[in-house]
C-alpha cells in the first residue's frame, strides 16, 4: 500500500468551495487548486479571488484510505457523477510540502538584493537577503509586477525612511525596504491572511519592529519618503488623490501591476499631483515612477 492516495476532480468554479469542504470531511490532509487547462490569474484586485474557468480540486490521503468509499462517497455528494471521474494517483512516502518548495531558488533582483527560501543558505556574499518561502498570500518574487518594484527597491536609498506598501500580499517590499534601512514602514492589504503573512515574514527576516499591518479602513493619510502599490489598474486610479497626498515633498510613488494600455490611464491620474512619471517594463508588465517636487 502506498503511503500516500491522491486524488483530484474536474469541477467548476462554483463549485470549488463545496469540493474542498467535503474532501476535508472525508479526511483529506491538505486540498490544492490546480489549473485543468492554461488559464492565467493576474495578481486579484482588492476583494477578488479569481479563479481559473476549469479547476482541479486535489485532496491527499493516507495511504490507508478505501479508494472505493471515497469515490462512492463523492458520487454521493453530487461533485462527481461516476468514480471514473476522479484522477488517482498513488504516492511514495515523502515531506510533500518540501517537495514543492524545493522547487523553489534564489533570486536577484538588482545588484544586491536576493530571495532566499528557508530551505537553502545563503551565500555569504550576498548583500541582502530576504527570507521567504512560497505561501498563500501573493507575492514571492517570481510575479513580473513584484520584480518590478523590487528592482526599484534595491536601486535606491532608502536609510531612515517612512514607507507605505499598499497591497503588502507576502510582506516582500515592505521586508525588502526593511532591509535596505527603513525606519518606518506602514503595510496595507484588503486580506487579512496577507496581514499575518506580513507579520510572520518580518518576524523571520527581524524587521517586525519597523512594519505595522492595517486594513485599508485603518490606514490614514501620512507623510511617506517612498509610496509603493503593487496592485491593478483600476485599484490605483481610484486610490489616486489618497496614494498622491501621501508622497512629500522629494518622495517617491512607484506604482505596479499595471498592463500597457493601462499605462496612460493610471499615470494620467497621478500627474497633475506629481509631475511626470518615469515607465519600466518587465515582460507584458509595467512600472510607473514619480516623484514630488
């Protein structure tokens, strides 16, 4: 008997939630979303959780699991109409959660700064190092949107500084200015599993005493060196008068996430406050710079 049953059913989006819940009711130790078809998800505006159009809802079971139960017990529930729908899968004995953050390496952004996962040292010549791992919460740096600001990031100073992240996700610019010497840095996100995930990486990098986490309803307007929000297009339109007021005199706003027939709407929306804007692009993605006189 293997150690491990996967199993994995084909359902639709609105019916993701049910399929987790009665895969967790029937045992199963973790349940993953995986996408049936090629269907990418950008990076979700404030509120979304978009999904893909053809799902695979995955449960893992002990080994031990009675495939023919299981099966019946999920035709049962009206998620499969057969037990030849579901996609099986015997597995070895294994720390699968190493596995799939093993495939996970180091990576430079810039000239100094590196993303390291837990599971690999550091080289001692790195000058700055973040540690994270892959999680639930957006952003590891592998997303063109995040590369972007963490390019941004490293090219600049940043000793002594007050910091806005709006749309903090993992916690990753925020660390990131952290590290490059920020005194002060306030990081705002709509979910509050981003929040905690925040926290949770400062705490792994020592920074937790300079990052404060608020819900957007708990953040207020205040004097920034450097504004950063890695969201979407529409998000940092409507955020414009707010991010703008934030930024002082001879500070920074980078904003991200944003396509390039997006490019002229958002920067459109920043200008008369802050003058021209500098364009960075990586892949389809853009980067908008500015700073105030």
């Amino acid at each position: 008997m293997s150690d491990w049953l996967q199993i994995g059913l084909r359902v639709d989006p609105d019916q993701v939630e049910s399929s987790e819940e009665a895969l967790l009711e029937l045992g199963a130790h973790s349940v993953t979303l995986l996408d049936a078809g090629d269907h990418p998800v950008h990076e979700p505006a404030p509120g979304e959780t978009p999904l893909w159009p053809d799902i695979v809802v995955q449960g893992l079971f002990d080994g031990s699991m009675e495939l023919a139960a299981l099966s019946q017990a999920l035709v049962d529930s009206g998620l499969i109409g057969d037990p030849t729908a579901l996609i099986v899968e015997r597995l070895g004995d294994r720390d699968w959660t190493r596995a799939w953050m093993d495939r996970y390496e180091p990576l430079r952004f810039g000239q100094s700064l590196w993303i390291c996962p837990s599971h690999i040292e550091p080289d001692p010549d790195w000058p700055i190092v973040i540690r994270l791992d892959p999680g639930l919460a957006f952003g590891s740096g592998t997303h063109p949107t995040t590369a972007l600001c963490l390019e941004w990031i490293d090219r600049h100073e940043l000793a002594g500084s007050r910091v806005i992240d709006f749309g903090c996700g993992s916690g990753i610019l925020a660390i990131a200015c952290a590290l490059k010497g920020a005194a002060r840095i306030i990081a705002v996100d709509h979910d509050p599993q981003a929040l905690t995930a925040t926290m949770n990486n400062a705490r792994r990098n020592n920074v937790a005493d300079r990052i404060e986490c608020l819900l957007p309803d708990q953040f207020e307007v205040q004097a920034a060196d450097l504004v950063v929000a890695n969201i979407l297009a529409g998000p940092l339109i409507e955020l414009a008068p707010r991010l703008g007021e934030c930024v002082r005199a001879g500070g920074n706003l980078v904003l991200s996430g944003i396509l390039p027939e997006q490019a002229t709407g958002v920067a459109a929306a920043y200008r008369e406050m802050l003058g021209a804007e500098k364009i960075s692009r990586r892949e389809d993605w853009i980067r908008l710079d500015f700073m105030r006189d």
